[in-house]
C-alpha cells in the first residue's frame, strides 16, 4: 500500500542492509563486452582536490546520446560498503532507465555520509559530490543543469535528502530509499546497530561536536531553512520492516515536516526490508517520479 502520496501541484495534509550491499567485481567488466547495454555504461574518472586523488566513477548514458542535446542528469547513490556498481549489478538499473532521457551518475563516496568531513583530510565529499565530480561531469557530457535530480538507497538515500536541502536551487527533484534520516540521532548509541556497524565512519564524517553536526545536517533542521518555493520536490519510500528500526520513524518525521512546510512530496510506506529487492521495486516508480518534475512536457518514451 502506498500511502501519504502527493500530487506534483500540491502536497497532501547503511545501506547497510546487514552489510548485503558490499559488491565485488571491477567497473571494466562493465564498460566492456559485446551486450549491447554495457555500451551505454561508461566508466571515468576525476582528479579530486577536495580528496587528493582520483576517483572512478559510472555514467549511464541515455539510449541514441547526441552531444549535440542537452538531457537531465539523475546522480544516483549508493548505500554504506557500497560503490559505483550496486545500482548497475543488483538494481536492474540499465534496463529501468531504459525509457527515459536521463543521464545517471553512480560516484563512490566510500562511507563518508556525503558530507565534508570536520576532523580528516581529504574527506571532503559534499565538496567532491558539488564541486569536482559535477565539473567534470559537465565537462565530460551533454548535461542539462537547469535539469538535475539526486536521489540514492540508505545512507546514499541521507545523502540526496541532505545534498538537495544544501544546494536547493541546483536540484529539481531528490529521491531517498529507506533513507537514513535518522543518522545523527544514532551518533554515539551503543545499542544501536547502526553506531556498532559505522560508528567509526560516522564519527568521522560528522565529527565529536554533536550540537554543530545537528545544525548543518540534520534534514529536518535544513528543510526549515528553505523557503517553500524553493524546495526540491520529494520522493521518499521505506519497508515497513525495515531492519534499522529508527528510519521507518525519522522518514514519516520528514514527510510530516515537508507536509507542514507546504512542500511537495510523496511518501510511500511498503511491505519490504532494508533490502535490493525493496530498492529495485522503487527505483521504477522513483524514477518515473523524477520524469515528470524533469520532463513535465514528456509522455516518456516506454
């Protein structure tokens, strides 16, 4: 059941997934390869002041690219022990961006939270994500960057929520599956999964000043800094048994703050875990989602 859904017009009153999401493999077996999908999947790689190294990531390129068009770019992200892969090796993702006219970005962000870390150097990943890998992706394709939406699974779902409430005029549209909303009130819980899997990740990413990690990334302080007008339009989706018990409630805390912001959105509560096959269910309705805040004038191409 679906439940909570807004119109686009107005608003209605890590992926830790018990480590599953670790992915083996190399992005050349990707790139090459005679099935004609691999073609579409291009795999690069940016020199990264903000980290002090080169970092590899995947393109999705739309079916017919023309260099000489300019086309929506979707930065599609990954959970906690995950990379650039996941999407491509257990989300289906070929195929289900196949009908439309987006370009998708996979980066690796290793488990950085998608946020400038306070306390190590070369951990500047909100820096990297909007700085380094977004020139180099305008640099490299036919992006249009009046056209942009964010959106990942897990602690990739956190990133987009938190990415899109910092940088509200870059992003038109951001998608969090079982986002994990909940992260900074899981900072220091001994009892906590969460904190035993990635405390030490965490810690680096938000730093010891818990009071100074809550005001810059805690989503439901951000969403009130934003003026209606100027949010990004909203795609959440959770298990209803999630096995990370506190995002199930931290995303309905979102929606309601959305809801009471006059923000547009839709929040969608479904039978499923904190698992692939609950995030690969949801990337086609996400993703058709993202097309009509994109694309308003397209029929999509299925």
């Amino acid at each position: 059941m679906r439940i909570g859904r807004s119109e686009l017009k107005s608003p209605l009153p890590l992926a830790l997934a018990f480590v599953l999401v670790l992915v083996t493999g190399c992005a050349a077996g990707i790139r090459s390869g005679p099935d004609a999908r691999s073609q579409l999947v291009q795999t690069d790689s940016v020199t990264s002041p903000a980290l002090g190294r080169r970092v590899a990531y995947n393109v999705v390129l739309p079916e017919g690219y023309d260099a000489s068009h300019s086309y929506p770019v979707l930065w599609l992200l990954h959970g906690y022990g995950g990379g650039k892969d996941d999407w491509l090796r257990l989300g289906n993702l070929v195929e289900q961006v196949r009908p439309y006219s987006f370009i998708v970005v996979l980066p690796s962000v290793e488990n950085s939270w998608y946020v400038d870390s306070p306390v190590k150097a070369g951990a500047a990943y909100e820096t990297f994500m909007t700085v380094d890998l977004y020139e180099d992706v305008r640099r490299r394709f036919s992006v249009d960057t009046t056209r942009q939406a964010i959106a990942g699974l897990s602690m990739g779902g956190y990133g987009a929520v938190i990415l899109g409430l910092r940088h509200p005029a870059r992003y038109r549209f951001v998608g969090g599956l079982s986002a994990a909303l909940s992260i900074l009130s899981e900072l220091g819980k001994a009892d906590s999964v969460m904190w035993h899997v990635g405390g030490k990740s965490m810690l680096i990413a938000f730093g010891p000043d818990l009071a100074q990690a809550g005001r810059e990334y805690d989503p439901l302080r951000a969403v009130s800094r934003v003026p209606r007008g100027e949010l990004p339009y909203f795609f959440l989706a959770n298990g209803e048994k999630d096995g990370f018990v506190s995002f199930l409630p931290a995303n309905r805390a979102f929606a309601d703050s959305l809801r009471a912001h006059g923000a547009r959105y839709e929040y969608h509560e479904l039978p499923g875990g904190h698992t692939w096959p609950f995030w690969k269910m949801e990337l086609a309705p996400m993703l058709e989602s993202a097309r009509k805040v994109l694309e308003p004038d397209s029929l999509g191409r299925h």
